[in-house]
C-alpha cells in the first residue's frame, strides 16, 4: 500500500503555493501506484507547473518530509494509514541517513513531466532528458560558462556541475567535449 498521498490535496494547499512563488524549492518521490488515484495526475501535473520537481519510483517505504536538511518528520507507525503519531528528528546520524536515503532514491527515481493529454503527466525514460538537463545542455554548448549558466538558470554552481556530470554519465561519455558529440548523436542537440 503506498503511502496516503491525499492528507492536503494540490488544490488545498496554499502554504505550499504560496513557498513556492517566494522561490522555496519542493522535490518530491511519488510511489508509482501514486498515479492511479482520483485526480492525483492534474494535481501533479499543477504541482509540477509551480515548479514542484516531483519524480517517479515504483515503491515509497515511507512517507517523510524532510526541510533545508535540518529537520524531518515521518509517521510512527508507518503501516497505519491515517495514524496521527509522527517523530520529528532533529540534525543527528538518524537524519543524514534519512537524507542520503531520500538523494540516493532521488537519484534512481524517473522525473515526470506533463504529458501530451491535459491532466495528465509521463516519466521520462532513461533515454530521454528532463528539461532541467537540457536547459543546462543548450546553454553549455553554447559556450557559456559554468558560472553564466548558473546565473542564468538561477541555480548554484554545484547544481550545474552536477548536471553536466549527470549528462555525461547518461551519453557514457567522460568529457565535455566527447559531450557535445554525444548530444548531437543522440539528438539532444
């Protein structure tokens, strides 16, 4: 049973679109069965269009929230759907693991993006590239560098490095240059 994704639904969330119009960044993993419910494909889809980066996996354990690194909350009892109880854990080893837990999945899971049908949204498969790879792609072979890129894209350096690292790891290639060729075999170009 995926984790209860309904306790405040897209529509009812204005905490949360509110964040994200003062520049609060949102990542989220969403169990595959997720998709299925009423109307959870248009609130995605809703979320997404905010600026929510929400990606796909085929089973969440357990739904958590985890805030600027410094905090989480996730249920007690994990198996009760609708169980009130939740711990908080503070900066501890219990809450790097939870975060190098939630990157490594981050790191695995398919990225969604709208599909062609409204209310409706697609995972990206592993030969395509979400639009945040080929924003970083377009502007690097371009000639720009890695600090106009972050600039422009208003993201950290280190975000853009790993981009490009995450571009080239996908083309099997270890150079920018073997990059650029790739993209334009592969027709990312």
């Amino acid at each position: 049973m995926p984790p209860n994704l309904r306790v405040v639904p897209h529509r009812e969330n204005t905490a949360e679109r509110a964040s994200m119009t003062r520049g609060v960044r949102y990542r989220a993993l969403l169990d595959r069965r997720a998709l299925t419910g009423p109307e959870m494909q248009a609130d995605i889809r809703a979320s997404m269009s905010l600026g929510q980066e929400i990606r796909i996996v085929d089973a969440v354990p357990v739904k958590m929230m985890i805030v600027d690194g410094e905090i989480a909350m996730l249920p007690l009892h994990h198996d009760a759907d609708g169980s009130p109880a939740s711990i908080l854990v503070h900066r501890s080893g219990l809450l790097a693991v939870l975060v190098a837990s939630f990157e490594a999945a981050w790191e695995r899971a398919y990225p969604l993006r709208p599909a062609p049908a409204p209310d409706e949204v697609t995972e990206l498969t592993s030969g395509e590239l979400a639009d945040e790879h080929m924003r970083v792609l377009a502007l690097l072979l371009s000639g720009q560098t890695d600090q106009a890129i972050a600039t422009q894209l208003d993201i950290s350096l280190r975000t853009v490095h790993r981009r490009i690292r995450q571009l080239m790891d996908a083309a099997g290639v270890d150079s920018r240059v073997q990059l650029g060729w790739a993209a334009a075999r592969n027709g990312w170009a």
